[in-house]
C-alpha cells in the first residue's frame, strides 16, 4: 500500500543528490509555460479583432472573353474525299489559307464540264423565254388588228342598219302616199260613175277612172312590199351587227386563250431558267468548296479525320483552330447560394495552375502571383452542374495577366466581400451562415444606369 503523509523530507534527505528532486524543485518553467499561455492567449484574443476579408472560392477554367476567339471546328459544308493536306497540327495559317482540298463523291457532280453544260441548258431555255415573248407580242398585235377590224365592221353594219331603217322611213311615207292616191282614185271613180249615170261623163272618162284606180291599187302593193323588204333589209342588218360582234369575240377570246398560253409557257420557262441559274450558282459555290479554307488567322491544334482517302459527311468536323489574337477572360461556377453576393464589376483575385502564389484568402493584399478581374457577365440560367457560370475579365487597373496563359488551363478564383473581424468570421462558418451580402459601387452604379 501507498503511505501517503504529510510528512516533509526535505532536510531529513540530502535532497540535491536526487536529479527528479532537483527537477521538482525548480519552478521556473512552470512559470514561464504560463506566461506564454498567457501570451498566446492575449496575441489569439487581439488576432480575433484583426480585419478579414470575406470571400467566395470556386474553380474555373481560362477561356476568352469574346465567343469568336475560342477555339473553333473547322467543318466541311460538303461531303467529299480527303485528297490532300496543306497543313499540320501547330502550323499557324492566316484567314483564307487553303487547309486541305476534298474531291466529290456523288455521281451526279462528277462531269467536269458540268459548269459549261449547265450554262448551255440556261442559255437554251433563255431563248425559249425569249420565244414565248416574241409569240405574245405577235399575239398581241393579232388581238389589237382584230379588235380595229371588229370596230369597223360593227361601223360598217351600223351603217346599214341606219340605211334600212331610213328606207323603211321612206318607203313608209310612200305607202302613205300610195294610200293617199288609192282613196283619191276611189272617189274620182265614184265621182265619175255618178256623172257617167247622170250623163255628164262619157264613157272612157270612166274607163280612164277605173284605170287611174286600178294603177294606184298596183302602186299600193309595191310600195307595200318595198316597206316589207326594208324592213326584211332591217332585220337582217341587226342579225349581222350581232353576227359580227360574236364573230369578232369568237376570234378575240381564241387569240387571248393562245396568249395566254404562251404566257404560262413563257412564265414556266423563266422558273425553269431561275431554277437553273439558282443550281449553276450552286455548283459554282460547290467547286469553290473543295478547297476548304481558315475562317480566321490562329494555329491548327488538333486534325480529327487527318487520312488521305477518308470520306467525310456535309458538316461533319475536321480540325479546329486556336485564333491568334484573343482577349483572356476566366468562367467560374458558383454555389446558388452565393448567387445574390455576385455583381457586375465586382473584384475577383485569381490563382493560375502552374503560376506561383501565395495566398492568405482573407488577406488578399498580402499574397503574391494573383491576379485581379472583375465580374463582365452573369448566367441568367443554371448550368448542368447545378451551378451559375460568372465570366470574368482582367482588371484594367490591376497587374496584367500572364502572358504563358493557355485557354483551357485552370484558375482559382476568389470573390473579394466585406472587411469583418476574424471572431465574425469563424463564427460565420461555425453556425453555416453565407458571406454578409454588400453590393461595389461600381454594382451600384451600373444598376442605376440600368434603371435610368
């Protein structure tokens, strides 16, 4: 058993031949332990007040801030065979440079001559078009000479018409005059037998009257009958004014049927020739297609269908091209929680891969190799990965971005907030709070210019 007691050893035991004695009895260290506790303690409590910057991390990658100086496919706008290469990967070609040449693989772009043999078609069915107009205006001419003949012909019966009908006039005021001679011939005879009875006449003077009567009888008739044949004459006038005037648009209707027709024919031979010229272009532009050229100046990075003899499918990629002159820019993906913190212009510090840097993320002043850009455009909608894509520029007022920057190469980007105590912070993260929400001024402004 342990005897512990109160008892005291020292000076009963010469205690300075022990070293655990001397150990024990040498309070020096203990004191110093404390006060550097007590140090630590009061450097940590003013550490806990020293100013933090807050801020957002997320991983992006370098990409360009206009869409036409990305990298781009170089696709074929016809199918063809690869015959010929210009070019290799990492060559540099400028705009319009002749990359490879393809040659045709449908039957019906195999005549060499096709160009020519389509113009002789085009300058055939021309002439045809040419044809038809030349039958319309003949058609033409027919319609406006059958029109004068018909005009004058009407003239011509409305004339005779006019003449039967003043004969009709005339021959009626001679039956009036027949008519009037016949009664007056009746009662010269009826004047003639009574004085024949009385004796006051002789005979022949009676014959004579009976004579003169049956004379103004026989005038009587004829002149009846040539009222009736004036009028026959009437009757028949009219039959041929309108005789003629069906005749006239019998022929008219006929030659505007045949003008018509030519016309059609005329307007199908122009579609014909439109159409024609419309594939002669097209094959023009196809022949120019076998050569596939740059769209822009850059270097060649990499060759997808890169054999001779390969066929390859309208539209179907080929090589793509890295564009020589590009302005840099960095798109990072953010949490939508830290969606509302983010604005147009606002500050990020970036942190390149293979770059040397040094950060203190709350302390962005004191870290070295990052490099700042601001916010230039935002995504209205979430990308695949649940995340907003942001597109960040250079900032004009910052240090340059480096040179040996590649597109694609990744990048760290730290979006800088509010200035708070380091206590504020760590409680922040402790109880899963967001960064405190605060808008740049240059937000502010640029939302007031929005709203202007």
């Amino acid at each position: 058993m342990l005897n512990d007691s109160n008892n005291i050893v020292n000076g009963k035991v010469k205690t300075e031949k022990f070293r655990s004695f001397q150990m024990f009895s040498d309070y020096r260290a203990t004191r110093i332990f404390a006060r550097l506790l007590i140090a630590s303690f009061a450097i940590l409590l003013v550490v806990m007040f020293v100013p933090w910057t807050q801020n957002i991390q997320s991983r992006g990658f370098v990409t360009t801030l206009h869409p036409d100086q990305r990298p781009q496919m170089v696709h074929s706008v016809i199918g063809g065979r690869i015959e010929h290469w210009y070019v290799r990967e990492g060559n540099f070609v400028e705009k319009g440079d002749t990359l490879l040449f393809l040659s045709e693989i449908k039957d019906e772009y195999f005549d060499p001559n096709l160009l020519d043999r389509t113009e002789d078609q085009i300058e055939a069915k021309t002439q045809s078009v040419q044809s038809y107009q030349e039958k319309v205006k003949a058609l033409d001419n027919q319609i406006a000479a059958l029109d004068q003949t018909k005009q004058l012909k009407l003239e011509q019966a409305q004339n005779y018409l006019r003449q039967a009908q003043l004969k009709i006039v005339a021959d009626s005021i001679d039956l009036e005059a027949a008519d009037t001679q016949l009664d007056i011939a009746k009662k010269q005879l009826a004047r003639a037998e009574q004085l024949y009875a009385d004796g006051l006449k002789s005979l022949t003077d009676l014959e004579a009257k009976k004579v003169k009567l049956q004379t103004a009888q026989a005038k009587r008739i004829s002149t009846e009958s040539k009222l009736l044949t004036s009028r026959n004459a009437l009757i028949n006038a009219k039959v041929e004014l309108s005789s003629i005037e069906n005749q006239y648009q019998d022929k008219l209707a006929k030659a505007r049927s045949d003008k018509f027709t030519a016309m059609s024919n005329m307007f199908d031979a122009e579609a014909t020739v439109t159409k024609m010229q419309n594939q002669y272009q097209n094959y023009s532009v196809r022949t120019g297609m076998y050569y596939l050229t740059a769209p822009q100046s850059g270097y060649v990075t990499q060759t997808i269908r890169s054999g001779i003899g390969e066929t390859v499918k309208a539209g179907e990629s080929l090589l793509s091209i890295m564009p020589a002159k590009y302005d840099l820019a960095v798109a990072m993906y953010i949490e939508p929680m830290d969606l509302p913190l983010i604005n147009l212009g606002q500050p990020i510090r970036f942190m390149f891969d293979g770059w040397p840097t040094i950060v203190f993320s709350g302390w962005p002043n004191l870290s070295y190799g990052t490099f700042g850009g601001e916010v230039v455009a935002i995504d209205n909608f979430i990308s695949e990965g649940g995340k907003y894509r942001i597109l960040v520029a250079p900032d004009p007022n910052d240090e340059e971005w480096p040179n040996e920057l590649r597109i694609g190469s990744g990048a760290n980007g730290m979006a800088l907030l509010k200035d708070v105590a380091i206590w504020y912070e760590l409680w922040r993260r402790l109880n899963g709070f967001p960064p405190d929400y605060y808008q740049t001024k240059s937000s502010n402004s640029t939302q007031s210019k929005s709203k202007k």
